[in-house]
C-alpha cells in the first residue's frame, strides 16, 4: 500500500522508494543488469521533473532528477522528451557509430554520468574499457492515463560475471520491461489518486470547519453581548447565576476560534501535502 503520509518537499515518500528499490533489484536479477533505475514525476511538485524513484545503484546518484529540457543529454532524457522506449545493443558500437545512432534515435546522445564503464571494468576485473564486452541498454517510459509519467531503464545487460554472454538485450527484453513499466505505472497511478482524494477530503474538512465559525460568530456575539448585559446588572446577586454566567461569556468570548482553529490549520498542512501530490 503507497505511504500518502510523506513530507511535503519529498517528491517521491519513502515508503514508494523502498516498494520500488526492491522492484529495481528484482527487475535487475532478471535481466542480469548492472544497474536498474526508474524516475517518476509528481505533478503537483513540479510536473517538468522526473525525480529518481527506485534504483539498484549501489553508488551516489550524480543527479536525483531528469526533465524534458532539449539541452540534456543522455537515454533517459531522450525517452522522456520523444516518449518511445529505446534499445542498444551495444554503447561502444554506438558511440564509435553516430550515423547508425542518429538514424535509429534522432538527438541521442550517450552520457556516462553513473560511471557504468567504470563500474563494469571492476566487476569484469578488466583493466580497460577497450577491453569490455558489449555495453547494453533498454529503456521505456512510464504513462499513467496516457500521461508520460517516468521512465524505467536497465544499463549493461545481461551482465554477468558468471556468464560467457550474450552480453545485449534483445527485442523480446524490451517488450519484458514495458510490462513491467505497466506494473510501476499502476502502483504509481494508484499511489497519486489516494493522494488527490485525502487532499480533496482535507480541503472539504477545511472549508467546513471555517464555514462554520462564520455561521457560528453572529450568535455567539450576541450571546457575549447578552451575558454581559446580565453581569453588569446591580440586583444579579445570585453569585450561582453570576458563575454560569461568565462561563458561557468567556465560552462566547472565545468563539470557535480555539475551538476550530486548531483543527483547520492541521487540515491545511494535511493539504500541503495531499495537494504536492
């Protein structure tokens, strides 16, 4: 079940990081990935960027979000402006071959921002890059209600020490991740829906409590006017009378405001978050 309990300024709680990080490791298990990452958008935090969601990179994300920004680079950045999934088969062919590139997937460009070549020489225990086997990659974005919603890729496939190859993804891989894009987008797609409706039911909670101390302040300053009309009487010399009376003065005095008003303002940062979400 999604955490909608996160803090207004965590694009992405942490109960969803921890239910996708191990998604990532299972994801990665199967396709003997070096590193499975995925990026989600949360709309209502800024919906231009992607924030990082799950991931099986044991090393610190250089960056914790992507955009649809034309000026960055790299497969992340391609799938999330062109909105169509991507495979290489292998990145040392691609980036010895811009032409083949550029046919396939027009304004690619390949970034090592992870370190995933340096990360693959140490796995391999090889000791130069000239010496790796194919570097592959498969990559799909991730829609909700046919929005674009995030995108899910698997870097360096098939990678394996204890395996002699292949060493690339295939078409078929491709079609296994765009399943699992459809998982992530559900959960995801559910998780923002129970945030729209505690945010629409805290709204409500909201509007009715200060619809009620409106509707409440008219009687209750008449009622303190009444009570001290009474208490400024010389013959009220009932001290019985004279007590009940100051305390429905003061309980007038003091209107809904403190009664409310505590209420009200809990409901409005229940609203920041369920409207962030």
């Amino acid at each position: 079940m999604p955490d909608t309990g996160a803090e207004p300024d965590r694009p992405i709680p942490e109960g969803v990081r921890r239910t996708l990080d191990q998604l990532c490791r299972r994801v990665a298990q199967t396709f003997h990935a070096l590193e499975v990452s995925v990026f989600l958008v949360n709309p209502a935090v800024d919906s231009r960027k992607f924030y990082l969601a799950g991931t099986t990179w044991h090393k610190t994300m250089p960056y914790q979000w992507r955009s649809t920004d034309p000026l960055e680079q790299g497969v992340t950045n391609w799938v999330l402006r062109n909105q169509k999934p991507v495979i290489i088969f292998d990145w040392t062919t691609g980036i010895q071959d811009q032409h083949f590139l550029q046919t396939e997937y027009r304004g690619l460009v390949w970034t090592d921002r992870i370190g995933i070549i340096e990360e693959a020489c140490r796995v391999l225990g090889v000791p130069s890059p000239q010496e790796l086997p194919s570097l592959s990659e498969i990559s799909t974005p991730v829609f909700v209600s046919s929005e674009l919603a995030g995108v899910i890729r698997c870097s360096a496939g098939r990678f394996d020490v204890r395996s002699a190859g292949p060493w690339y993804y295939n078409l078929d891989d491709l079609r296994l991740l765009e399943l699992v894009a459809a998982a992530v987008a559900r959960y995801w797609g559910f998780f923002l829906h129970q945030g729209r409706i505690i945010a629409a039911q805290e709204q409500w909670r909201a509007r009715a409590f200060t619809d009620l101390r409106h509707q409440l302040k008219g009687p209750l300053d008449q009622l303190h006017i009444w009570t001290d009309g009474l208490l400024a009487e010389d013959d009220l010399a009932d001290p019985d009378l004279q007590k009940r009376l100051q305390i429905i003065r003061g309980v007038a005095r003091k209107g809904v405001r403190d009664r409310f008003g505590g209420r009200e303002e809990r409901g409005r940062g229940t609203i920041g978050w369920g409207g962030s979400l």
